[in-house]
C-alpha cells in the first residue's frame, strides 16, 4: 500500500538504489502525499517494500534527514518534517498563520506578568522609566509539535488587563494591533534550557527574531523576541525589481 501511495522506483535508471529512493519519498512530501508528522513505515518494511537492503534504505533517508525533510525520534521511528512557511508580504500573528494552513494553533504558557519596564524594553517600546508592561511567555505549538519560544513585552496601557491575551497577541490588541513592523534574525544554536522546553535535541539550529510593532499613530505597541525551531520553519520573502 505505501509503495502504490507514494511510487515505485523507475526501471532502468542508472543512479544508486538509495538516491533513486531518496527521490521517491521527497517527491512525495513535496507533493504532500506524504503529510507533515506522518510516520514513515520501519526500514526493514522499506527494504521488503522496495526490494532493496536495509543500508540502502538508511542511507537515503539519513540524507532526508540532513535536508530537514525528515525527522528522528528515539525509539518511535521517522516522520515527515512539519515544516511551515512564514511569509513576510504580510502582517500576521502565529495564531492566524497556523489556522490559514489548516494546523491547529495553541500555547503552553510559561508565565504572565505585570512590572516596570527594564532599561532594554524601554528603549525598544519608546517608554518612560516606571512605565508599566505586561510580559508574556510561552511555547507555541502547531498540531501539537513545538515551534518556537516566545517572549513578548507590551505596554499595560495597550492591553485591558494580563489575561486579556488567550490564543492571539495581535487579537487581544484590537484598535492597537501593529500596521508595521521591523524585524531582525539571527541564527542561533539553542540552549540546554530551551531545547528542553522544546523537546528537541541539544544545540540544534534554529533562528532568533526580534520583532517590534507599531500603530497607525506610531506608537510601538510589541516588543518581541522569538527562537523558531530551524527544522520546522522556512521563512519566504519575495523581493521585487522597483519600477524603473
């Protein structure tokens, strides 16, 4: 059944088994035959499948596995990678980017808080020292697997109240949700704390945003820093040519 979902290999061609192979599962999760998370079925049943060997079958999903396109967890198998697409055409919460590819959203907090503004927020948000700012914490999942961390810092007088935030920052925000934003990347290894948080291997690579909002009015309403997972986010802007 697997074999007639996702394809055979071609006869007569000339290239290693393993890469024949490699180029039938990719073509595949490209083509979404293969759906994001789905587990693949254990190599020995590749190998019967395909009639081939198990170190062929190793060696072409181990490639898979360095291009991101698959992952490993130990002692449950391979999975197709659950790689989301963010493009930055336009403004959108981490909320509303999941529900418009059809993932389910949802948030493990860490913690809410209230305080005084610190010297690096301040700067950030254009606030006065004393200034109050709620600060929100969490992990932010899509179909229940880890995305990224994320750490957020608006001004009190932008929110009703700290529970005012439920799912989605920018909603909870109403008449004060960013119409600009600025944002800076950089790539980063993770720390032992947050691929814990994340469930993810040690040191893994992933992608740090720092992310400011602002009003119709100017003011900066959203101080912003985010780790995103590098094996499940693809960040796509498309650049054009001014007219001449």
């Amino acid at each position: 059944m697997f074999v007639e979902r996702v394809g055979t290999l071609t006869k007569g061609d000339t290239a290693p088994l393993y890469q024949q192979l490699q180029r039938v599962l990719r073509n595949a999760i490209e083509r979404q035959v293969l759906a994001p998370a789905e587990a693949l079925p254990a190599e020995r049943d590749l190998a019967i499948a395909y009639n081939v060997s198990r170190v062929t079958v190793r060696k072409a999903l181990d490639g898979l596995v360095d291009a991101r396109l698959l992952t490993r967890k130990q002692g449950a198998g391979t999975f197709v990678a659950a790689r989301v697409e963010k493009n930055f055409a336009t403004i959108s919460s981490f909320t509303e980017d999941m529900l418009s590819r059809g993932r389910v959203p949802r948030s493990e907090w860490l913690a809410r808080t209230e305080g005084t503004v610190a010297p690096e927020e301040a700067m950030a948000l254009g606030l006065s020292p004393g200034s109050q700012v709620y600060r929100f914490t969490r992990i932010r999942y899509a179909d229940n697997v880890s995305m990224a961390l994320e750490y957020a810092t608006v001004p009190a007088s932008s929110l009703p109240s700290l529970d005012a935030v439920t799912e989605s920052l920018y909603d909870a925000l109403g008449t004060d949700r960013p119409v600009r934003v600025l944002q800076r990347f950089r790539a980063v290894l993770f720390t032992d704390e947050q691929s814990e948080l994340l469930r993810i291997e040690r040191n893994a690579p992933g992608l740090e945003i720092e992310r400011r909002g602002y009003t119709q009015d100017g003011r900066t309403v959203e101080f912003t820093k985010s780790w995103y997972r590098g094996d499940a986010y693809d960040f796509v802007a498309e650049l054009n040519v001014p007219p001449a």
